[in-house]
C-alpha cells in the first residue's frame, strides 16, 4: 500500500480544487461582462454563482479518477467527504431560494 494513499491526500485536493476553479470561472465571467463578451443578468438571481459552484464540484470526478487508476481508495475516500461538504454548503447556501 502507498503511504500517500490517505484520506487526507483526497481531502485538500478535494477542497481546494473546487474553490480555485470557481474562483477562477467567476473571475473570468467578471471580465468577460466587463468586456460586453457575456451578460450581467443570469435566468434568476445568483444564477451565475450558482451553476459555476456545481461545474466547480463536478471538477472533483476528475481527481476521483485519477486516485482510482492509482488504486488509491483512502484517497478516493477524501474527495468523496469533500464534495460532500462542499455540496452541503451549495445547498445551505443556494437551496432555499432555489425555487423561488
């Protein structure tokens, strides 16, 4: 067994790659506005923040992949809880105006 393959070798990762791809995406989303390449008004408030935190979440199947090629389940294990919090403050965060 690898001594890398814990679960906190998942969970940082599995943290931090969300928030900086989010920051990222709203960052360039905020030039392109800026630049009259890409509207201001989403279909519903917070629209925009909203649909770049789930593609940001979505980006954590990738690393799950790549612990999997690695055989790294304790790895795995942390990007799992991760995305499971992180999707927990998307829901606290989004959900109760979600349906508005």
């Amino acid at each position: 067994m690898d001594r890398r393959n814990k679960l906190i070798t998942g969970l940082i990762p599995g943290m931090l790659l969300p928030l900086t791809i989010y920051a990222i995406l709203y960052a360039l989303f905020g030039l392109l506005e800026q630049k009259g390449a890409a509207s201001g008004s989403g279909l519903s408030d917070n629209f925009r923040e909203r649909t770049l935190a789930i593609v940001a979440l979505a980006i954590n199947i990738f690393l799950i992949n790549t612990f999997k090629k690695r055989r790294w389940e304790n790895a795995m294990r942390g990007v799992v809880v991760a995305t499971g919090v992180l999707a927990l403050i998307w829901l606290a965060r989004f959900g109760p105006g979600l349906f508005k």
